[in-house]
C-alpha cells in the first residue's frame, strides 16, 4: 500500500467517515478491514452516468486510459461498458 492509499485512510477514520475513494487493491482491503465502505474511480464514475450527471462513460474511461495513465483489466472495462449500454 502506498502512502497516498494510507493518507486516505488515516483522513477517513480521523474524520470519523463513512466512505473512502480507494482504486487499489491493497488499500481497499485494509480500508474494508477497517470498517470503512470503498469506492474507487469506476464507482464514482457510474453513479454520475446513473445519476445523469456524465454523458457518456466510454469516452471518459478511454480518456482516463490514454491521458491519465489510469489501468483497468480488460474484462473489468467490458463488464462497465456493457452495464452502460444495457441501462442506457
């Protein structure tokens, strides 16, 4: 775990919060482990398209991929983008 993911979760049990944005493995197992509930990017991501408050999500996740650097498994992407498509 780095120490940005443990600076997350220092914050979160400092500020007594019910939420932590976590993406790594790791981190999101000790933050769970810790009583804390775990989004990550993905998770913010399609509340905002479910909510109505993103456009579309392929665009913005192909746009993380090749301008952000963010990783995705492949059939984690696909498994996102076929939520999208059969909800909307």
């Amino acid at each position: 775990m780095d120490e940005g993911e443990s600076e997350a979760i220092a914050l979160a049990l400092q500020a007594q919060e019910e939420w932590t944005l976590l993406d790594e493995k790791e981190g999101r197992r000790v933050a769970k482990s810790l009583g804390l509930r775990v989004t990550g990017v993905l998770g913010i991501l399609l509340r905002a398209r479910r909510e109505g408050k993103l456009g579309h999500l392929k665009r913005v996740l192909v746009d993380l991929r090749e301008k952000a650097g963010f990783h995705i498994r492949a059939d984690l992407l696909k498994d996102v983008l076929k939520e999208e498509s059969n909800n909307y």
